[in-house]
C-alpha cells in the first residue's frame, strides 16, 4: 500500500506516532512482537516526564539535561525537546491522560495507586489508537528485516504467531523498537526487551552510537521469589537500607538521605550497592513505615505481591535500567535510510552520559509526535517504492534445529557475559573477556534454525541480543575514563581533555564485524 506508515513498536513512542501519522491523513500499521501497548517498557513506567513548565523554564530543563549528560548530549536535540514537550504533554491531557505538575517534572496519576503509572497511561493510549480511523494494528508480529532499495525503505519483513513470513510494503516505516535492558542477568525490563530495534538497525547500514552509556538503577528487587521491580524515591522516613549484619548501608558510607543518593548521586551509588550486594547483600527494612503509607504509591503496588514487607526486610540490588545509545535522526526524526524513522529509547542524542529522570518518556511523546507525523507526510506525497518481496528470503531450511535446553544456554550465557563484563565498573580485561565470550556464543548461534515460530522468535532474540551486547563491549573498551553512567576500574577518571567524544559503531553485515570511531561531540 503506497500511503502507509508501518510502526514497529507498540510503547509509548510507536503509539505516539501512530496517533501522529493518523492526525496526517496516513494509513498506519502498528506491528509488536507482543500484545499491543502491554508488552512494553512503557507500561512499567513510573509516570515521570520531565520538561519545560510554568515554575520551570526551558533553559533550566536544557541546563539540567546537560547536565546529567557529562557534556555528550547532541545539544540540538536537547533544544528540540525543551520546545517540543509542553505541546506534547498538552496533547497527552487531551487525550485524557491526568499529568499532575511536580514542579521539575509531571507525573501521571494512576487512579488506582496499586496499579503502576505506566499502566494507566499505556491503557488508555492503547484503547485510543485502537479507536482511530486509518490505524490497524497487528500483535504477534516480530520484524526481522528492514528491507531497504536505493538507501530507501521499502517496508518490513517478518514473521506471525503462526510463523508465517510476511512482507509488508510501505514508504516510511518507524523504528520504536526501545531499548536492551534485558540482555543483562539483572534488570527491571520487560523480558524481551533485547534490543532488536538496534540489531534490525545496524543490520539495515545504520550506525549505533555511545552504545557503552547503560543506566543502572541502584534499588530494584533481588529476591528471588519476586519479580525485579523498581523501588522509587520517595522513600517513607521510616524506610532503612541495611548491610546482612543489620548495620546502615547510608550511615557506614556517610551517605546522608537515600532519596538524595538515588536522585543526585544514582551512579556512585549504584556502584556502592553492587559491592555490598555481592558482599553479603542489601536489604531494604520497611517494618517501620506507618500504615497509612501502605495506601499510597508506590508501596500500594508492593502491597500486592506475596511477601511480608511489614515482617522481613527484602533484597535489593542494582540492575540494568535503560538504555542511553541509539540511532542518530535530524530533527524530523527520519534517520540516514530514506523513509526510517525511529523514536524512543532506540534513539541517541538527548540524555549523553546519563539519563536525567523523567527524560525518557518526555523523549517518547516528542519523537514519536514527529516521527509519526514526518513519516506521514513522507508516506502521502512520496511515490511506490520496490516491493519488499523482490529481496531474497534467508534460507533457514538448512540449519540445524537446537534443543530448547540449548538455546536457554545460550541466552544465560549472554545475560552472564553482559552482567559480568559489560556491568557496572568495567575493565579492559573484563571487555575484553567480554568480547571472546560473546563471539563464541556468535558461533555456537551460526548454524542454529527453528522449529515452530516460537522457536524462531527466540532464535532471532539470541542473535540480536548477542549482537547488541558486541556492540557495548566494543564501544566500552575504547572509552579509556568514566563519565556518567560508564564507570571503569582501571580509569576512574572523566577525561575531558581526550573524551569529549561519541562513540559511533558501524556494522559491516558481510563481515558481521563493528568498527568503532570516537567523534568529538557536536558544536564541541
Ligand atoms: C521499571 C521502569 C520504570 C521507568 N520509569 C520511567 C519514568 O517514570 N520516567 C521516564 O522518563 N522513564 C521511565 N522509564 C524508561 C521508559 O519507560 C522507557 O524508556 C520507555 O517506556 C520506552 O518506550 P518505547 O516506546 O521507546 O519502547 P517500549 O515501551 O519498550 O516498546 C517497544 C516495543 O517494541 C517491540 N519490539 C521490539 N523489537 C521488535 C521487533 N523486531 N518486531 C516487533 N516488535 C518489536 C517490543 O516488544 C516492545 O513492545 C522506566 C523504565 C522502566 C524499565
């Protein structure tokens, strides 16, 4: 269909975009591996956007950005999102969302605060697109392939919940796939949160850059029995963080308000954490908190799992949060192939070094607006282009068909080397330990085909997973200091002198190698 805009993603930016493309006139098709809207990153949001307001002006929000970033930001794109957000938070209480303004930043309120945040606004965006006429939506559709002609897209190839291959034409697809915090042993991703947006990238010519700059959270459960959910700030005052022998984790490291560290000091104290928690552990002691909190966001949500918080204190432990590196776009968020488009987390450019809190989902609601906009008005007046169909299908005929065991292998010793080497303090020893594993596990997938599409989507997992983790180590090793986010053992220092630089990944399919250049950071 020559006026179509296939979205691939259904988070917060893909339906952003659909609604955008929608608005132009376009017809638009939303594909997600998963169930549309509820197999995302979106829905585990805690609801915080952070943005321009009346007590808080747009150079504040750009000083603050660049801030968090170390000096990598692409301060064009800053700029862009300091002016695009208040419209973009307009457009969300327009379309029913309740955003309440926390001075810095504006949160969704859940009207049931046992029910996370994200999930209401993912709810309500998701019923809204299905209502939208133009927009079609299909679930259970993973992408494979970008096939482009001529430096241009030409649609999506992929396959159904049936495992049937499907090509599907269209002039401007974007890319909303999200990010790849789940190829890491700890995190609080959805599980399949494995970066094949980046993975589809790449593989399509497109550059990956400052790959190495991964978000930790410091506070995320490590109990075995419960899944790895986030503990937000504000903490009650009753709340402590406790070492195994009882002792306080603040008061031992001289570390005054734990909400300040989480806040302010979310890196050091991540790093801090990770060595108490493999020293004999962390736990947060919330016997004390006063009933009444019990009521209210976010021990509301915890109040509903199947432990005992007002008996025992649980684990806790730092893991993988969010992913800071992505695919570079102008400012219509078209990327380099003509017709691609990509917003949300798979993008690179607003948060540098370090994510400030909040910016992500401003990130999603600006992007995905301009995306799905751009990507209409480039679906409506552009005219066919090839179809999809003309490219070669990959022979998966031939491969070797792997026991179930043998692929939750591979994909633990993924998650293990991403944890291990590529984790929170890094080395060249580490990365490049990292770097050996992970290409064995590249050839131990080489020959592998699937049985079945379930098998097929896990195969395809496994691959871009493995690929995206190279691209982390290979970024990491180069990036001789710490900034940000990126902290390694053997060079504590940020080295502005030599580093104010972007990392920038380039992939050679034939050869299925990266190349790494550090570019000095735009308008530096
Ligand atoms: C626990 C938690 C709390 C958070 N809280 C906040 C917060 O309060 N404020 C904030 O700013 N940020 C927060 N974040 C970060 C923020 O939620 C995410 O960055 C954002 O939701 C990402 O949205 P997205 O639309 O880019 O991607 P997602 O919401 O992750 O959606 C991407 C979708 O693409 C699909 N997909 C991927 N590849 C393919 C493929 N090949 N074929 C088909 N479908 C595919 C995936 O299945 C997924 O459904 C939080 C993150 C987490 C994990």
């Amino acid at each position: 269909m020559s006026k179509r805009v296939i979205i691939i993603g259904a988070g917060l930016a893909g339906l952003t975009a659909a609604h955008a493309a929608a608005k132009q006139g376009a017809t638009v098709l939303v594909v997600d591996r998963g169930p549309i809207g509820i197999g995302t990153n979106s829905v585990l949001a805690n609801g915080f956007f952070a943005g321009p307001s009346e007590k808080y002006s747009p150079d504040d929000y750009i000083r603050d950005t660049l801030r968090a970033g170390r000096g990598l930001n692409r301060e064009s794109m800053v700029r862009l999102v300091a002016r695009e957000a208040p419209s973009a938070f307009q457009r969300l209480r327009s379309a029913g969302v309740l955003l309440k303004d926390r001075g810095a930043q504006r949160c969704v309120v859940s009207p049931d605060p046992s029910v996370i945040p994200g999930v209401a606004l993912m709810r309500k965006l998701a019923d809204l697109v299905k209502t939208l006429e133009g927009v079609h939506v299909l679930p259970g559709f993973q992408v494979t392939e970008l096939p482009c002609h001529n430096g241009r897209v030409c649609g999506v190839r992929g396959f159904n919940r049936k495992g049937e291959e499907l090509d599907i034409d269209a002039p401007a697809v974007v890319l909303a796939a999200g990010g790849a915090g789940a190829i890491h042993r700890r995190h609080d991703n959805q599980k399949k949160i494995l970066g094949q947006g980046y993975a589809l990238a790449a593989r399509a010519g497109l550059d990956l850059w400052d790959m190495e700059f991964v978000q930790f959270f410091p506070l995320v459960f490590a109990d075995p029995r419960l899944p790895a959910l986030i503990v937000y700030p504000p903490f009650a005052r009753e709340a402590k963080l406790v070492d195994s022998a009882g002792e306080s984790i603040l008061e031992k490291h001289g570390l005054g308000d734990v909400n300040d560290a989480i806040v302010k000091k979310r890196d050091s104290f991540s790093a801090l954490l990770f060595e108490e928690a493999q020293a004999g552990g962390v736990f947060l002691d919330l016997r004390d908190v006063p009933d009444s909190a019990w009521n209210v966001h976010p021990l509301a949500i915890f109040k509903r799992l199947r432990f005992d918080f007002r008996k025992k204190p649980v684990a806790v432990a730092p893991a993988v949060h969010f992913t800071m590196g992505g695919l570079r776009t102008g400012e219509t968020c078209e990327t380099d192939i003509g017709g691609l488009f990509a917003c949300g987390e798979i993008l690179w450019g607003l948060h540098g070094a370090n994510r400030m809190g909040g910016n992500a989902m401003t990130e999603c609601v600006v992007s995905g607006a301009l995306a799905g906009r751009f990507a209409a008005e480039r679906a409506l007046r552009e005219m066919p282009v090839p179809s999809c169909r003309e490219k070669p299908r990959q022979d998966l005929a031939a491969a070797a068909v792997p026991g179930a065991g043998e692929v939750r292998d591979i994909f633990s010793a993924i998650r293990a080397t991403a944890w291990e080497c590529a984790g929170i303090v890094r080395s060249d020893d580490g990365l490049r330990r990292g770097i050996e594993r992970i290409e064995a596990i590249e050839q131990r997938l080489k020959p592998l085909g699937a049985a079945g599409p379930g098998g097929r989507a896990v195969l395809e997992d496994a691959r871009a997973s493995a690929l995206v983790l190279r691209a982390i180590l290979q970024a990491s090793l180069g990036r001789r200091e710490s900034r940000g986010s990126f902290l390694r053992s053997d060079f504590p220092d940020e080295g502005d002198g030599s580093w104010l630089k972007n990392s920038c990944l380039g992939y050679d399919a034939d050869k299925n190698t990266f190349t790494v250049k550090y570019l000095p950071v735009e308008g530096a």
